[in-house]
C-alpha cells in the first residue's frame, strides 16, 4: 500500500477522535495558508509527531513553521529534514520556515558559523521550506554592545542564505524593544539590516506585550518588510500566553494590512499556558481565526 493511501486511510477524522478532539469542516477563503508554528505543540510533537500533524490538519492547519532542528545529527522530531517533508507531502500540508538555533553560535567564529548556516541551508532545502528564522537571543546575550554588533552578523547569514536561493528574517521578542541608554536592539536592527537581506518575523503578542508600539506602526514605519506574522493572544491577568479569543489582544484592530507589511505567511502559536491542553488549544485557536479573523487576510 502506498503511504499516501495509508495515511488517507487512517483517516484525519479518526485522528482526532484518538485524541478526543473535533473535526472542522472548512471552506478555505484566504489567499494565505492557516499557519501553525509547531513549538506551540512541542508535548505531542515529542511523543506522536504524525498524529499531532493529522490532528493539526483536521483543524485546519495547512502550513507550519518548524523548530527543533539537530544540526549534530541532521534529524527533526526524529527523522532525517528529507523524511519529514515526505510525510507532510503525503498530507498535502507544507513547512515555509524553520526557528534555528542561532544564538548558542553568537560568539562562534566566521568558519564555524558558515558550517552553521549551510547545514541550516541544507535542511531547509531538504524541508522545501522558503525561510530560515533566527528565533532568539538568549538573556546573558541581551545588551547594547551585543545589539550593536549583531546587524553585521545578520548581514552576512542573510548574504549566504539568499545566495543559496533562500530568505533569512528575524523573529522579535518583546526584550528588543527594552530601552537601553535612549535605544533599543529593534531600532538597531531595522537600522543597520539590509532589508533585502534579512526579512523580519513580527511576533504580535511580544509587540503588544512591550507596549511601546503597535503591529501597525511597525509596518507603516517599514512596509513591505514584515513578510511572517505570529499571531497569538494575551492573558488580560497574567499577560502570558492564551488562546486565541480568550486574551486581551483586539486582533481585529491589531492586524496591520497584509499587502503593505509584505506578508507571505503567518503562524497561530501558543507557547504555554493552555486552557486544557496544547492539542485542544490548537483546535480553539483555528476555530477562533477561522470565524472572526481569516477573512481579513
């Protein structure tokens, strides 16, 4: 039996009824694909990876956005980057971006870090994923020198990613935009990036989270530049992560104009914090987008 006929077989409906979670019935009416950003379900991805995929997909989901790539042992969630696109294939889902692990090689040397990049580049590829994203920067690395330093690393990753014939962007958190001396490492960045050469990933939750400006000034200020969105929601309490509709987020108003920010694709996430669980928040925040947002791209 073909693997396709195998997986169309085991059904995307029996899927989630395994997991004890509904089935949605869509009728696409967006030029864009709903997006998922898969560190959302890192539990299940970690113990079931395809059936979290055929769940995802009966949700509606029809693209993600990867993480987790091993570069020692050239595997993600388990399988070679070549196996896992065979997978999604089969399902008719696809992956347009990957979070890889930058920030542990800031201080890496020019040699170690184009070994870096192309093995980065090589999964991509193998991934048939248009972007790599520098997803992070971690806390002790989260000062004005570093900032001032980190255009030109970009700069060059960007250089070697677009001559590999792929695009490189930068995701923000909401530390970016921290005042440090009368700047911040965002304004750096949009300064001294080559805007051809490092795209930008706007996280919305982290931009309404450091409250110093808003999805929409962001892409008036550099339009056409915010080619990915991540769309999650606020906790009105806690301000942590939430599902979509449950926060204080007013996506309605937030979401900036796709053709002006030069947007090409757009992930739902949630990094913790679930009503019940990470499956059944996937489920609520597809629904949610689906009924009250899609229409707007």
């Amino acid at each position: 039996m073909k693997r396709r006929t195998f997986i169309e077989n085991t059904g995307l409906i029996s899927a989630a009824t395994f997991l004890g979670l509904p089935y949605i019935d869509l009728k696409k009416s967006s030029t864009y694909k709903l997006g998922y950003q898969l560190y959302s379900i890192r539990d299940k991805m970690a113990t079931n990876p395809i059936d979290t995929i055929k769940a995802l997909k009966g949700f509606g989901y029809e693209d993600f956005e990867v993480y987790g790539y091993d570069n020692k042992s050239n595997t993600i969630y388990g399988f070679k980057p070549s196996e896992f696109k065979s997978i999604l294939s089969d399902l008719e889902l696809t992956i347009s971006s990957g979070h890889y692990a930058f920030a542990p090689y800031l201080e890496a040397s020019a040699s170690e870090l184009k070994k870096l990049v192309d093995q980065y580049i090589v999964a991509a590829k193998e991934l048939e994923s248009r972007y790599i994203t520098w997803p992070f920067m971690a806390p002790e690395q989260r000062s004005l020198e570093t900032y001032k330093k980190l255009p030109e690393l970009l700069n060059r990753i960007g250089e070697r990613v677009k001559a590999a014939g792929l695009e490189f962007a930068y995701h923000n958190h909401g530390f970016e935009f921290e005042d440090h001396e009368g700047e911040n490492a965002f304004d750096i960045l949009i300064r001294h990036t080559d805007p051809e050469l490092v795209k930008l990933q706007m996280d919305m939750y982290w931009v309404m989270h450091a409250g110093t400006t808003t999805p929409k000034k962001l892409v008036d200020e550099q339009p056409g530049r915010y080619v990915m969105w991540h769309i999650k929601d606020m906790d009105a309490a806690s301000r942590d992560y939430t599902e979509l509709g449950n926060g204080s987020i007013n996506y309605h108003n937030v979401l900036p104009d796709p053709q002006k920010s030069g947007l090409e694709f757009y992930y739902i996430e949630q990094g913790g914090n679930y009503a019940k669980d990470s499956l059944k928040s996937a489920a609520f925040s597809a629904k949610y987008f689906i009924d009250q947002l899609q229409h707007k791209l």
